[in-house]
C-alpha cells in the first residue's frame, strides 16, 4: 500500500501562487508516475498534470500549461504542485494520486491506484 498526504492549500487572490505538496510513504519504490487532480463543486474530478518517477516527463492540462508546474523530489518521496497566476476558476479541491505504471500524454489521466485525501484551493475575485 502507498498512503499519500497533500498539504498547502488554502486561499489566495486571484494572479497569485501556492505550493501543493504531496507526501507518499509506504511501498513508494513501486510508484511511477505521480498526479494531480482537481475537482470544483458540481463538477467532475479532472486531470491537472502528472510526473513521471524521474523527473524528466510531465502532462498538463490545456487550461494549466505554463501557469502550473510539477516537480518532485524522490529522496523525500514528495512531489509538488507550483500554480502561479491562479484564476477563480482555479478553486477547487486538489488530490495528490500515485500509479504503479508508466504513461504518457492521455494515458496519464487515469489508472491511478492510490489517491491522497485532497487540499482545498480557493482563488478569490
């Protein structure tokens, strides 16, 4: 099992920034590929950006490249969520996810076997 723990959300103005993280332990040496989700009230959860084990392929969603990044650092078993230039439309609750296979572009949207219990962003007008 892999237990994943999401930590800094809260509430921002619009066109600032915050820092998500996610914290996995447990039998992390089988994860590969990290995500992100997000889902706003009356709508369904949506696909953010995922990470592969290395660092070197990342997937975003249209509505989030080039104002979110995602990055993780294995020797702590974390991975982050750096979102700048929020917008309202942004708020939502915010899960951390974990898949034990490799993907790429679309494939990355789903497959996950462990999720995080989520962190509430509120982007304010």
């Amino acid at each position: 099992q892999v237990q994943l723990v999401e930590s800094g959300g809260g509430l921002v103005q619009a066109g600032g920034s915050l820092r998500l993280s996610c914290a996995a332990s447990g039998r992390t040496f089988s994860i590969n590929t990290m995500g992100w989700f997000r889902q706003a009230p009356g709508k369904e959860r949506e696909f953010v950006t995922a990470i592969n084990w290395s660092g070197t392929r990342t997937y975003y969603a249209d509505d989030v490249k080039g104002r979110f990044t995602a990055s993780r650092d294995n020797a702590k078993n974390t991975v982050y969520l750096r979102m700048n230039s929020l917008k309202p439309e942004d708020t939502a609750v915010y899960y951390c996810a974990a898949r034990q296979g490799d993907c790429s572009g679309s494939g990355c949207y789903a497959g996950y076997d462990y999720w995080g219990q989520g962190t509430q962003v509120t982007v304010s007008s």
